[in-house]
C-alpha cells in the first residue's frame, strides 16, 4: 500500500469514528486543514523535479478528492442521525385519533317540550311561561282550591317558609296550573273595555314540584298545562285539539282516548285524559296522561273574565310520562340523574 492509500485510510477511519459534526471538522483539519497532512504533502512537491511533480500532484489531488467524499460521506451521515434523533424526540403518532370535543345533545325532556310547543303552535296555541315559585293565591285559592279546603291534600306540596307582600304563602308550585290565571288575567286586562276579546288559547309547559319520589314520581318534574277560553268552546274541542295533540306527538292514530270522570277544584266536570295504543309495546293498555276538565265559573271571575259569556277547558299532562312512554322509558329517574350513557342516546 502506498503512503497516500494509506493517508486516505487514515482519513477515513478518523471520519468514521467522529461522533459529532463539530469533531469531524477538527478531522477534517488534521487532514485538510492549513498544516494538515494533504497540505504538507503539497509542501514537499516544491523539492521535486518537474516530471515528479506532475504524476505526485496528480496523485494528491485523486487522494484529496477521495478524503474530500469520505468528509462529505461523514457529514451526510450525522445529518440523516442528527434528523433521525430528532424526529424521535418529537414523535408525532399520526395514526392516534384526534382529540375532537364532545357534541352535545338536547335533553329528552327538552325535546319533548318542543315537540309539544309545536303541535300546539301549529293549532295556533301561544306558549307562556311563569314562575317555578307562586304564592298561595295563584296555585291554590284562584283555582278555587280555598285554604283549609280537603282538595289541597291532593297534592303534596313544597312550602317555602317565606311569604309575599300581601302575606301569601309562598310554594313551589305543585302544577302549571297557576298559569290559567296569570295568562288569562293579563289576557282579559289587556282587552279591558273592548267590545270583544279574542279567545284565549295558550299552553305553558314547566317545571313543578311535589313531595314524591318512585319510579314515576320525581319532586321536580313537568307539566304542560292548557287553555282555550272563548264564547263557545266545550269538550268537543277539548277531545279534537287533544286527539289531535297526543296523535302528532306519538306520530300515529294507531290508539285511543278516553276522559274517565274525575274531580279537580278548577275544573266541572273534570276528567282523566288516558290513552291506549293499539300497537307497539304497549298496546292494549290505558294509559294516564292528563287532567282535564271544563274551567269552572269560579275561576273565569279569578281570571277578571264574566263566566255568563266565557267558557272553556284546561288540562295538564305530565310531559315526563309521555316523555318515557315516547321514548320507552321505564324509570322517570333516569331523566333526571345526569347519566350520560342515558342521555346520549337522545342527541
Ligand atoms: N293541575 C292538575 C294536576 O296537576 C291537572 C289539571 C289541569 C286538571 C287543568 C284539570 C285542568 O293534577
């Protein structure tokens, strides 16, 4: 082996066991640098003859251009090992799933609630809406349901240990019936005075509250109460508009509706509104869903309205039971314990 094979060797093994860019370069210098070894190779060729200089020059510069690649060759390779590392160090997993937010949903009642508010619209009923706690007079007396009077026992209401400023207890309110009178007295105020008034036809879906709590019972829970007061509304009405209601929201005429006599202080004669599907799950069973009744005379005064020229009927359906019923749902508890694994199923 000649020296300068032996040089270019050296060179490369000085390369190869150079661990980092910055050491390759002092390599580099021991080879090509001003007093490296190629360059002091060039030196000697001054003391040779001419006929020398030309075949060693030519040798060196074939040597220099051979350390030149292995340099090159050394210096790709670190890079690439360099870029390897790092790619390492800030590993991406592409093929992870994204982190997406959660979508919510409208809860089950929610739903219902429009559905409901829709059908009702579209029989050209106005939605209202009022407070969760009344005072004594709006949930009970005007609805002629006196204090001290049996028929408050049927309910079992929440008293707040508070009363208004005309010394009224006050309640969370135990049905939406408090709303026949707020709707109607602000209806019949409005049209004070007036030849005529137009009817009033309303619903008022909400909350309510009682002191029960089973597998159909909740201490809160939801109510839509009706109202359609006129000159000339009677039952007939009630049973078109609430046939009417309860086939849209179920989407199926496949059932029946049955008033079965029944009593509430607000309503003579009052009913139970049950329904029986004649297919699906529940076929061949009556159902409860609603009180009704025609308003009594009493509460058309309450309302500021002359009961010799108004009358007309209310109800008041739980929307959670026909909620469960709507979707099959056995427990009303389930709306109400914020389990997802529920509610997800609804959005
Ligand atoms: N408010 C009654 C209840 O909660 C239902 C009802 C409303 C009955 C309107 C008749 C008329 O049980």
């Amino acid at each position: 082996m000649t020296d300068l094979e032996n040089l270019l060797q050296a060179a490369q093994a000085d390369f190869a066991a150079a661990p980092t860019p910055a050491e390759l370069e002092n390599a580099k210098a021991r080879f090509l640098g001003k007093s490296g070894r190629v360059t002091e190779l060039m030196k000697g060729l001054g003391a040779l003859s001419i006929e020398e200089k030309k075949t060693r020059g030519a040798e060196i510069n074939q040597l220099k251009v051979g350390i030149e690649a292995a340099l090159t060759a050394r210096r790709d390779a670190l890079a690439a090992a360099e870029l390897e590392k790092q790619l390492k160090a800030e590993a991406l997993d592409v093929t992870l799933p994204g982190r997406s937010r959660g979508t919510g949903g409208l809860h089950p009642i929610t739903r219902a609630m429009e559905r409901i508010e829709a059908i009702f619209g579209s029989m050209g009923f106005d939605v209202a809406d009022g407070p969760e706690i009344e005072t004594d007079w709006y949930s009970f007396s005007a609805l002629n349901n006196p204090e001290n009077h049996p028929a408050r026992s049927m309910q079992d209401t929440f008293y707040v240990d508070m009363k208004d400023e005309n010394g009224s207890w006050l309640n969370l309110r135990p049905h939406t019936s408090p709303m026949q009178i707020r709707y109607a007295q602000a209806h019949a105020k409005r049209y004070a005075g007036q030849e005529t008034m137009p009817e009033i036809r309303v619903i008022a879906p909400g909350r309510t509250y009682r002191v029960d709590s089973d597998a159909t019972h909740s201490p809160m829970f939801h109510q839509v109460e009706g109202l359609w007061v006129g000159e000339n509304i009677s039952f007939k009405d009630l049973k078109a508009v609430y046939l009417n209601f309860i086939t849209a929201f179920f989407e199926t005429d496949q059932l029946q509706l049955r008033f079965r006599p029944s009593y509430f202080p607000f309503t003579e004669p009052s009913a139970e509104i049950d329904i029986m599907f004649e297919s699906g799950p529940l076929k061949g069973r009556w159902l409860e869903v609603s009180g009704s009744g025609q308003v009594h005379p009493q509460v058309i005064r309450n309302m500021g309205l002359d009961p010799e020229r108004y009358i007309g009927f209310a109800f008041g359906s739980g929307i959670d039971r026909l909620a469960m019923l709507r979707y099959g749902v056995n427990d009303l508890r389930a709306f109400f314990d914020g389990d997802l694994r529920f509610l997800s199923q609804f959005k």
